[in-house]
C-alpha cells in the first residue's frame, strides 16, 4: 500500500517544483495506472516511493514504512516489499534468463534450494518456460521484460512498480504485458503502472490516477483515461 | 555472496584478466626499482667497508703492547673489525705490492705495527678517527676523511633519489590500479543498480566486490611476485657471468623473498579490496 498526503518535492539543484501538495492512497490488492505527461511528477512519485528520493514535506507510507523517516540503511527491507519494472528492462546481459532471475533472490540472501524451486514457478508464471538458458540478446523486448517481470516477481513483493513498461514494446505484446500484470494482480500482488497509452489504460478497466505538473489533477476508479495527454 | 565474488571473476573475464595484469605491471615496475635501490645501496656499503682506516701503533711498543690494544680499539662504538697486522706482515704486503728494489736494505723495522679498522659508518669516520688517536700507544690514524664524505654524498643522494622514485611510483601505481578498478566497477554500476532495486543491503553488494578484489589483488600480486623473481634470477645469472658481476656481489633473492612476498601480496590485498569497495561507493548512494 502507498499512502501520502500533502506531499510537495522541490529538487534543490535546479529549483524545480515536482510535486506540490500530493494526496493519494493506493491499498493492498489494487492495480492502479498512473498517467501524466513528461515532466508531470510520476517519475518524482515513482522515486519516492521506491526511495530513490525523500519527499521535503507531507507523508509517504509504502508498506507500512515510512519514507520520511526512514534510515538509509532500512531502505533495502523496503525495497523487499517491492517489485520494480522498468522501460529498459534493465537485464544483466551476461547473465541468462535464469541467472538474471536468481541474482534477485540470490542478493536478498535466499537459499539455494529455495531460489531452484521459485524461479522456475516464477518462469513459467510469466510464460517463459523453456527458455531459462537464452540470454537477454536471444530475447525479443516482450520477452525481456517479462524476465524483468519475473524478477521483480521472484521475491514475492507485496506490490509491484512498473515505469512504463511497455514503452519498448508493440501494441499486441503490451497488451499481452498488461494481462500478465491483472494475472499477478490477481494472485493478490498490488500493480502500480506508470504508462502514456491510453487504449492499453482503456483496455483494462482499471483506476488511472492522473498527473500534471506536480498535481493529481484527476483520480478516477471508473477505469477509463480520463486524463487527455498533451 | 562469497560464491557470487568468484562468479562474478568468471562472468567478467576481460575486466578481471586486466585488472589483474595491471596490478601485476604496477608491482613489478615497483618491485625493479626497489630492488635495484637495494643493489646501489649495497654495492655503495661494499665500497665503503674497503675503505679501511689504519691505526698505527706506537714505534716503541713490542708486539706484546701493541696487541693488548686491540681491547681498547673493539670497545669504540663505530668500528665493526679491526685486525692486528704486526710490522713483519705489513712489510711482507709492501714487498709484495712494490718493486723489491725499493725496499732493498730496509727492514720490517722501518714500519709499525698496526690495526685495519672497519667501520659501521663512514660518515662517523671524523669520530672515530679522533677515538682512535685518544687512545694512549696509537700513534697515527690513518683516515681517508675526504673519500668518506664522497661515499656518504653518493649515499645520500641515491637514498633520497630511490625513495622519490619508489613513492612516486606507489602513487603512479596505486592511481593505476585503482583507476583500473574504478573503469572495472563502473561496467557494472547497473548490475549494481539491480541490486539496490531488488533490496539489496550495501553490505551484501559490497562483500561480492571485496572477494573479488580481494582474489584479483592476491592473483595480481602472487603472480606479480613470481614474474619479480624470475626476473630476477635471470638478470642477476647474466651479470654474475659478466664484468659487472666481478665489481659487487648482487643480494640474493632469497635473501629479500620473505618481504618482497609479503609486500606484494600487502599491496595487492589493500588495493583489491579496498580499491574495490571505494570505486563501488558512490554507486551504493542509491
């Protein structure tokens, strides 16, 4: 779950107002698409809630912590909580399918026996069984970021962030993408997606928070795009 | 994440092949100058020691007198040896040196009897000399005051010279090795990106990169080591054969194995890990 309230975030090297007085809550189970132009904030709310970045006032909750307060050395249990996703998919392309989802768990010190049965289920789960041994290059962008899917999945996070993630892809494998996304919503992991398309936002009814210029200018649960980007 | 360190030497090959080469380049240049340092310093302290100071014991004392002396001469702090040389063998040394026919109606008499003296240092050889000449039945002390000055000059400046040259070195190396591991690091900074993502501790990041360096310093320095010896072995097997080799005895390796081993295994351990975790440092702010 994420809660803040009256948050505003002034980076202080260029001056530039992010965010400004920002209230939002997303709870335990929902998929929530978070739309807004370049520039708007979403990628400022992203950071402050992986804790990239801390908020200068207001609150931020993220799963029971407290982004404000928190030590910097308490940011990897967060974290632990959280699956991220990115455009870039960010594989380690010496690594295989496989490696590339077990150095997630490896990391969080999981044991072996632990990571050989999980990533295989987590594999499969995500439509990529059989193809454990290909490297990232062997891989089509559908297929790579399901492999960022899967590892941001490995680690059994409560909720899963997605900056756009199918920023890379055509529109057939995001919507296969975002399926993927409502599948693992439905085994009860929280999906927060940060997207510009607005027929895969209006393909799946979902909540679509919007913003501009540093403000949530629209919130709607009625699943359609209300916001018009620029 | 022990396992991960030897892994990750492995998935980067090329990065730790270099790395390793580079810390084994650093080394060897380090260790030639160091090592021949030792060698100036010791053919410097081999000239010095045939800088002999003579004393010479009064005309009028018998041998008996002459050699009580010896007692006398030992407790002065400066002089290493000392060796009586009676007037008969002086004499015979002087025939042997000279044209007979110089010598021709003279006998063992004409001379004194006599102590070569070695000393410690030669730049206390003023003092000394004054010790010598303090001491009641020395008659003269025969002291070259002005060689011993030069031997303590070139000393000098060969000291001061191969200590700048050996931390100028250091510093050139550990910039080397450091930068070497910095550019090996910094392919990396998205895996470590990866890391923090998933949850990551700094510690369980760092730990990976600490073996590592730690296998590539010990790797970089061992084989820094050997190669240091061979090399020496060999050059030292080629001067032994030539004139050089018949002007000073160069040290032997064995002599110096011990620190030299330590040393290099010291830098390459401090400079892996270390490097390591200092080039990874500003990646962890995340």
């Amino acid at each position: 779950m994420v809660e803040m309230n009256n948050v505003s975030m002034v980076y202080e090297s260029s001056g530039t107002e992010a965010l400004d007085n920002v209230s939002l809550s997303i709870r335990d189970g929902e998929f929530v698409f978070l739309v807004g132009p370049s520039g708007s904030g979403k990628t400022t709310l992203m950071k402050l809630i992986t804790g990239e970045i801390r908020a200068k006032t207001g609150k931020v909750v993220v799963n029971d912590f407290d982004m404000r307060k928190i030590k910097r050395r308490k940011l990897p249990k967060v974290r632990r909580t959280l699956g991220i996703v990115f455009q870039d998919y960010r594989l380690i392309e010496n690594m295989n399918v496989y490696d590339n989802v077990a150095f997630a768990m490896r990391v969080v010190g999981a044991r072996r026996r632990e990571i050989r049965q999980r990533v295989p289920y987590v594999l499969e789960l995500v439509g990529l069984e059989g193809r454990e041994k290909r490297m990232p290059n062997e891989l089509s962008g559908g297929e790579q970021q399901r492999v960022a899917i899967a590892r941001a999945l490995v680690n059994n996070p409560r909720m899963i962030v997605a900056d756009e993630p199918t920023g890379n892809l055509d529109p057939v494998r995001s919507l296969e993408l975002m399926l993927l996304f409502e599948k693992i919503n439905e085994m009860g992991t929280t999906i927060l997606v940060v997207t510009h398309e607005k027929e895969l936002v209006n393909a799946l009814s979902k909540r679509v928070i919007a913003i501009d210029r540093g403000h949530v200018i629209s919130d709607g649960t009625d699943g359609y795009f209300s916001y018009e980007i620029e | 994440m022990i396992r991960e360190g030897f892994r990750s030497i492995g998935t980067h090959g090329f990065m730790s092949f270099a790395t390793v080469t580079i810390i084994m380049a650093c080394l060897i240049i380090m260790g030639s100058v160091t090592l021949l340092s030792l060698n100036i310093d010791r053919l410097i302290k081999g000239l010095e020691n045939r800088n002999e100071v003579v004393a010479f014991v009064e005309d009028s004392y018998t041998e008996d007198q002459a050699r009580a002396l010896e007692d006398q001469i030992a407790a002065i702090e400066n002089i290493s040896s000392e060796k009586f040389v009676t007037r008969s063998e002086a004499f015979d040394t002087f025939m042997k040196s000279y044209s007979s026919d110089l010598a021709e109606g003279l006998d063992d008499q004409v001379l004194r009897d006599r102590y070569v003296i070695h000393l410690t240092d030669i730049a206390l050889m003023e003092q000394t000399k004054a010790d010598l000449e303090n001491i009641e039945g020395v008659a003269k002390v025969k002291a070259h005051l002005d060689y011993a000055k030069t031997f303590v000059t070139i000393r000098n400046v060969v000291s001061v010279v191969s200590l700048a040259l050996i931390a100028m070195l250091v510093f050139v190396s550990i910039f080397i090795m450091s930068n070497t591991i910095k550019l090996a690091t910094f392919g990396r900074r998205e895996e470590i990106a990866i890391m923090k993502m998933v949850g990551a501790s700094n510690g369980f990041i760092r730990l990976p990169f600490v073996v590592e360096g730690l296998v590539l310093g010990i790797l970089g320095g061992g084989l820094g080591y050997l190669a240091e010896w061979g090399l020496y072995e060999l050059l030292t097997k080629k001067l032994v054969g030539s004139v050089a080799g018949s002007i000073f005895a160069v040290v032997p390796f064995a002599q110096i194995a011990l620190p030299m081993l330590i040393t290099y295994m010291a830098i390459g351990v401090f400079i892996g890990a270390f490097g390591g975790v200092n080039a990874i440092r500003s990646y962890l702010e995340v």
